[in-house]
C-alpha cells in the first residue's frame, strides 16, 4: 500500500472533521468551546450576583496564569478577561446566537 503524503492526509482528515462538526450540528452537540464559554458565564455572572469581586480575582489569577503558560501575553489575557466580565455584567445575553440550532 502506497503512503500517503502529507497533503493527502490533511485532505481526507479535513473532510472526515467536516463531517463530524456537520454530524455534531445536527445533532445539536455543544463542542468543548461552547461549554467552557457557558461555564465561564455562569460562573461570573454567579459571582457578581453574588456580591463576591473577590472570588472573580482569584478565577483571573487562575486563568491568566494557565493562558500565559501557554504563551499568552499576561497583560493582554488580562485585558481580555476584564473585558468578559464587564460585559457579562452587563448583558444579559452575552453569547452570539447560534443560528443553526434556532428551531
């Protein structure tokens, strides 16, 4: 059996995750992003009801630091959760809608 090349490879593993995001689609599966981004509101949104900025700077600490493990710029990941929660505090639909999932 011939081996294939790299571009073969990524041409057929392109078309088989097509075909498992357009299966999860229909499905109405939630991918991993979708989960943690929901966790994340719930979580913020929680705290802020709470009346608790402290535990929100603990989640940022521990954020921040797992996103500048992995390379991220500290000030900017900073800057970039603040955003969230100013925006989660505010918005009471912080999420795009999903067009496909509308019934």
């Amino acid at each position: 059996m011939a081996r294939q090349t790299d571009d073969e490879w990524k041409a057929r593993q392109k078309k088989r995750q097509q075909r498992l995001r357009d299966r999860h689609r229909a499905e109405r599966r939630p991918d991993r992003d979708d989960v943690a981004r929901a966790l994340l509101v719930w979580t913020i949104t929680s705290y802020l009801e709470q009346g608790r900025p402290e535990w929100i700077e603990e989640l940022a600490d521990a954020v921040i630091g797992l996103l500048v493990d992995q390379g991220f710029d500290e000030r900017a990941a900073d800057e970039v959760f603040d955003d969230l929660v100013e925006r989660y505090a505010r918005d009471d639909q912080p999420f795009r809608r999903k067009v496909h999932l509308r019934a």
